[in-house]
C-alpha cells in the first residue's frame, strides 16, 4: 500500500483517532516533503487538527 492510500482506508472514528496521533507524532519532521503532503492532505480531506 503507498502511502497515499493510507488516508483512502481511513472510515471509522477509530481510524481517524489514529490517523490524528500519527499526524501529531510526525508533527516535528513537517518540513520534509513526504511528511508535509501526508499532513496538509490529513488537514483537508480529514480535518485532522494537528
């Protein structure tokens, strides 16, 4: 699975409970290019707070 799909799979209030401890714990590597766009996507198709 690429990481792309991860934020696909996401359905439950669970999974977006994890997705949201994930963003947080990347949180701190945010200016790195992958982690940056795994992030703003979690932001705006999820409104994950980070």
């Amino acid at each position: 699975m690429s990481r792309r799909d991860l934020l696909t799979r996401v359905q439950s209030s669970r999974a977006m409970d994890y997705v949201g401890e994930f963003s947080a714990a990347l949180s701190p590597w945010r200016h790195e290019p992958a982690v940056g766009e795994f992030l703003h996507r979690a932001r705006t198709e999820w409104a994950i707070d980070i």
